[in-house]
C-alpha cells in the first residue's frame, strides 16, 4: 500500500521545498528527545557447570522427585491402609481410593487457574505445597492407633486425603511449566532435555517410594500392627523435604507474572479470531471421548490388583514381597519398555512396511489392556478355586474337633430325629473335610449325639446362616463334654496369617506372639479369638501360666493359612501344642501377576506416551496447555468409572475384571472407527496465534521507518 501511494506522486525535486502535509524524513533535534539514562545489562542467572542449564531447574527437578515420592508412596499403601486399619470392605476401599485418585487429576483446573490469573506460578506451588504438607500430617496423624476411635480415624483420613488431592492436583500443571520458563528462548534443546529429566525423576520417585513404603507398613511394627504412621509419615517428610528445597531457589527462579485464566482465553477466542485452532481443538477433544475407559482399567494397579495380591504367596524363594510392593513393576517396566519400543519395536514394524501412526499405537495399547485383564481374570479364578467355600443363605460349614483321648463318633440329628450327619473322628484329629448344613429358617437349633466308648451323650446347639462353626469335642474326667465355637468371618483377613488357641491345661495361658503381639486363653478348654500375625516360622513362642514358663514351637506359619493349636499336658516333657489348618495356605505365587503387569505396562507405553505425542502435535499453539488439561481429566473420569463399578455392580470379582476387559474392547472398537475417519494434521498446517505473530510486524515496520529515515 504504501508502493501504491508513492507512485501516485509526481516527481519530487530534492530541492524542491516539499509542500505536501506528509512528511517521510525531517531533521532530528537533539534538542526535543532528551537524553536516556543507560541501561544497565541484565546479570544472567547462574548455570550449571558453565552450560546452558540455569542452576534453577535442579531444585525443580529435586522438588519433583520427593514430590512423586510423597505422592506414590502414600499411595501405594491407601488401600490396604482402608481394608486393615480402617477395617471397610473391598469395594468401598476400592472406590474411596479411586475417588481420591479421581480428584488429584481434576484439582489442577483449579491451580492453573490460581497460577494463571492471580497468583502466578511461584507462589502456587509455595501456597499449595503447605495445603499438601499439611494434608500428609493429618493423614499420618489418622494412622495412629492411639489418637481416637474409628470415627476420629476416618474423618482425619478424609480431611488429610482431600488435602493431599488439592495439594498435589494444584502444582501438577505448574511444576514443570515453572521449570520451562528458566530457559531463554535459543535453549530449545536445553528445554527438551529438561523435560526428558523431569520425566525420569517422576519415574524415579515413584519406583522408589512404591517399594519402599510397603516394606516402612509391613516389616515395621507399630502399637502391635502395621506401621502405617510410618508408612504415610515418611512421604509426609519427602513432601517437606520438597518444599524446603524448592523455596531455597527462590532467588534464581525466573518468575513470569499472571497472564490471565485459560480458561477465559479460550472462551474469548471463540469469540474473536481463533475460530480455527478452536475447530482443531474440538477434534481432538473427540479422540479424548472413549479414552477414560482405558485409565479405568489402568488405575486399578494400586487398588484391586493390591488386594488380589494379598491372596496370594508373596514368598519369590529369595525375597518376600508385600502385597502393594508388586506395584513397583508398573514404572520399573515403563522405564524398560520406552527405549525398547522407541530404539528396537518401531523401527522394526517401519522397516515391514506397515504405517504404525500414533492413532493405531493408541489402538493397540486398548488391545494389550484388554488382555492383561482377561490375564487377571484367569489368575483370580485359579485363586478362587483355593479358597474355602463359602455358606450361602440358610446354610452353615460345621467341624468337628476331637480333643478326647480315644475316638468320637458324632451324628447331628434333624427335627424329625433323621441323621443330618454322622462321623467318626479320632482322638486330636479333625474331620477330613467341613460338612455342609442346611437350615430351616436364618437360626436353628441342633441336636447332636456323641458316643464315646460306651457313652452316649446328647447335647443341642444354635446356629445361624451364612457362619462357619466348630464343634470342639473335650475330655471331662471320664466323659466328654461339646462346645460350639463361630469361627470369625475373613479369619485370614485377606491374605494375612492368623492363628487361634484351645487351651486344655487348668490354669489360663498368657501367650507371645512377638512384636507387641500377645494372647490370653482360659483354662479348660478355653478357646481364643483368632490373631493375625506375620508370616513366618515360630520355633520358640513364649509362654506362661501363673507358675510356670514354658516355650511353644509353632513351626511355620504360610501366607493366607488360619491355624488351629491345641496346649496339651499329656507327656512328661511339659506342655506341648498340637496343630492343625482350618484354612489351609495360599499356594498360588505372586509371580503369576507378573504377566498382567507387563501387558498392562506395554499397553501405558503405547497409549499414554503416544497419546501426549499426538495431542501435542495436533493442538494449534494457543491450544497446546488446554488439551493437556483435558488429557488430564480423562484420567480423572477413569477413576470415577471404576468407583461406579465397584459400588452398583454387584458382580464377583472375576467377573468384573471380564466386564472392565469387555468394556475397553467396545471401546477399541469405537476409537478405531472414530481414527479411521480422523484426518491429521500436519505441522506446516498448524497456525502460529496473533500474538506470536506480531513481534514479526512490529519488527518489520520498524524496517520500514528506518529505511524511509536513511532515504
């Protein structure tokens, strides 16, 4: 335009006094513009060994590291912190844990926003991180057997809980923008290696801490249990440690002021001029749809993968593992899987001439999920077989327990005196196998006949439906006495060794059992509650009656058993115990879960790793922070779908875990389609904003003045 206007104009003598109001040039008085002070060159932040790396991101990435370790650590043992110490069942623990992790990935819309339009990212992470460290004391303080009952114990978990979600949810989306924003804008590549640290030290805190908290809960004892004081504190200090070092490079930070609310931005640019990017956006938003079903599938490592763990035999031969330390193999295989797939698995499926796009790694990520859960599925099964049997409705399991000195016969009469049950048990042995009982109505009363030598005894006992019971048979001078014992219900408590006593001595018997952990059983058949206890072998148990000490060997106690030991006196070598299972030890290996953690970690690679590739490569520039938060609540939506299930369906365990397989296989099947019609987009297509696009006016007008100046 500016072309256009000056060739309209006749030819102007240069000494020719120009008349026209436009002027292009004039002289410059020196007089009118006064001088400016000079200014002083900004002192560049310090590096690291003489690099283009400020000294800054190593607090970054060591606040990163203990901030994983706090948040994965206490993670890793929530659930059976709720099935053990706050003694709820399995589905509501499952679900307070999703609820929880379902929270943690929606909180960080609220610290974007804090960090964008009030606070600004620095004081965000300070503000927050005292929300977290504050949450961690409450949730440790919760974990203390001695503050309070049950109730006090829930409601500081929840508080603490809630806390941690607003903590660590807030400073998620800032941590590693603050981190980008040191680096000057020529240090691309400097930032991109920030980036590869920064993920590797959030892989680092996290295989870490879910192997070492479950060793603080389980080979620690505290009050007589678990140590799970111990085991949230220990996170609690890491998420200290965290914030302290974080504040200390407070001085070097580059500290970028509030922009305003994305969110706002957004909205005004549907509104404005960035209809387009807008349009690109919603694309992809509609990949995002069917994506929560594949992180509800993937979540539930830390929930019902833990509590399948408890029942099975954690002992590996050179190593015996808790139940939530299998959840290490989930990074530790990530770590392994991503230069495998990067360096061997791709080049290797391009050099056969298949198009292996992001879209169908996605794909077959869904796929190998699939699998791992049918993989559960198969292993739950196998565990279910090993189980006891469990009575159903106007039904009960009944043993018989002979503790005379010669053999017993036992029958249990009906209403109309037919025999229910009739069986011959020998002195201190038990029946081969529980018998099942029908009843008439939810409680009944029994009549049982009793012959021993030549002694008919009749004695009638209650029982209720849905109940294990044992009929425990004892020696009374020359006759026989019966006595009908509940057994409790989950008496292994899911995994855990439990152990209970009958005790035939005259005088009550104090018993050790180790770590805190002692018994008291009555004289003349008294019989205890049943005691969890750690695995183990037992060749010296202490204990004493009112005048006298003697020592117990229970030999080895395996992972899920229940165990019956009787105290005898019969022999001149002092009390001696008999033993015998009422539930008989796991036998299948931990190991078996190693195969649905390498199906499910593969699947993490190809899936969540390609997925933040191909969103980041689809987003307009102005869209790029937005979608990463939308790919954060995919996740935050997987959670919620699990806690739905696990509260309204109602299905067996094994059953579940073929429904979740089930749903991400429609899933698949949809998301295929959905990439099948899905078109790319290439980078040259992706549009720069406006705003990115007009320093380059400026500039050139700027160009543009001078050359008409030098002219």
């Amino acid at each position: 335009m500016l072309e256009e206007r000056e060739s309209k104009k006749p030819a102007m003598n240069p000494f020719q006094k120009n008349e026209s109001k436009e002027t292009f040039f004039s002289p410059v008085s020196t007089e009118e513009v006064p001088p400016q002070p000079p200014r002083l060159p900004k002192k560049p932040p310090p590096k690291i060994c003489g690099s283009n790396y400020p000294l800054s991101i190593a607090f970054i990435v060591v606040n990163e590291f203990c901030e994983r370790f706090s948040y994965y650590g206490m993670k890793a043992v929530l659930t059976l912190y709720f099935l053990y110490f706050l003694h709820w069942n399995e589905d509501t623990s499952t679900s307070v844990y999703h609820a929880f992790s379902s929270l943690c990935y929606f909180t960080p819309i609220l610290g974007a926003a804090i960090a964008d339009s009030w606070l600004g990212k620095f004081k965000t992470i300070i503000s927050l991180s005292l929300v977290y460290v504050l949450g961690h004391v409450i949730k440790s303080l919760g974990a203390l057997p001695i503050l309070g009952g049950h109730t006090v114990h829930t409601v500081l978990s929840l508080i603490g809980l809630s806390l941690i979600a607003l903590g660590t949810g807030g400073i998620k989306p800032c941590v590693a923008a603050f981190g980008g924003d040191q680096f000057e804008k020529n240090h691309e590549e400097e930032r991109t290696r920030y980036f590869s640290v920064f993920y590797l030290s959030i892989n680092a805190g996290s295989l870490i801490s879910t192997f070492i908290t479950p060793m603080l809960r389980g080979d620690v004892q505290c009050f007589g249990e678990d140590c799970y004081a111990l085991a949230f504190g220990v996170p609690g200090l890491l998420m200290v440690i965290a914030l302290v070092v974080f504040a200390m490079g407070s001085k070097m930070y580059k500290k970028t002021p509030p922009e305003g609310n994305v969110v706002t931005q957004v909205v005004k640019c549907i509104w404005k001029q960035l209809i387009t990017d807008v349009k690109a956006l919603t694309r992809v938003l509609l990949l995002y749809i069917p994506l929560p079903m594949f992180w509800a599938l993937l979540e539930q490592q830390g929930s019902r993968w833990t509590l399948q763990a408890t029942r099975m035999n954690r002992n590996l031969g050179f190593i015996v593992l808790q139940p939530d330390q299998m959840q290490v193999l989930n990074p530790l295989l990530v770590l392994i899987f991503i230069p495998l797939f990067d360096l061997v698995i791709y080049p290797l499926v391009s050099k056969c001439g298949i198009n292996f796009s992001s879209l169908r790694k996605m794909a077959v990520g869904m796929i190998l999920a699939c699998l791992a859960f049918a993989v559960v599925a198969v292993v739950e099964i196998k565990i279910n077989e090993m189980a006891p049997p469990q009575p159903g409705p106007r039904e009960i399991f009944l043993q018989v327990l002979n503790l005379a000195d010669d053999e017993v016969n036992v029958a249990v009469l009906g209403d109309e005196n037919n025999f229910l049950l009739t069986e011959s048990v020998k002195s201190f042995q038990k029946m081969s196998h529980p018998s099942k009982l029908h009843l008439k109505a939810e409680s009944q009363n029994f009549q049982f006949h009793l012959k021993y030598h030549n002694l008919s005894v009749y004695t009638e006992h209650s029982v209720e439906e849905k109940q294990w019971y044992s009929l425990v048979i004892g020696q009374d001078g020359k006759s026989i006495s019966s006595m009908m014992v509940k057994d409790a219900e989950n008496i292994t408590t899911n995994g855990m060794t439990a152990v209970r006593f009958v005790n035939t001595l005259h005088k009550e018997v104090n018993i050790n059992l180790g770590a805190d952990s002692s018994l008291s059983v009555g004289e003349d058949y008294g019989v205890s509650a049943y005691k969890t206890v750690q695995t183990g072998e037992y060749p010296e148990v202490h204990c004493r009656t009112e005048d006298d000490d003697f020592l117990l060997n229970l030999g080895l106690l395996d992972f899920g058993a229940a165990y019956l030991f009787v105290i005898t006196n019969n022999t001149n070598q002092g009390p001696q115990v008999w033993k015998t299972e009422d539930i008989p030890a796991n036998k299948i290996s931990i190991a078996w879960q190693l195969p649905q953690y390498i199906l499910v970690s593969a699947g993490e690679v190809m899936f969540s790793v390609t997925g933040l590739e191909f969103s980041y490569s689809q987003a307009p520039s102005s869209m790029k922070s937005v979608l990463q938060a939308a790919w954060l609540l995919t996740i935050g939506v997987g959670n919620v779908i699990v806690l739905a299930v696990a509260q309204f369906s109602g299905l067996v365990q094994w059953a579940e875990f073929i429904l979740f397989s089930c749903l991400l296989l429609l899933v698949f099947l949809i998301f295929s389609i959905m990439g099948y019609y899905y078109v790319p987009v290439k980078s040259e297509d992706i549009k720069e904003p406006e705003d990115k696009q007009m320093p380059h006016i400026q500039e050139d007008m700027t160009n543009l003045e001078t050359n008409n100046t030098k002219l």
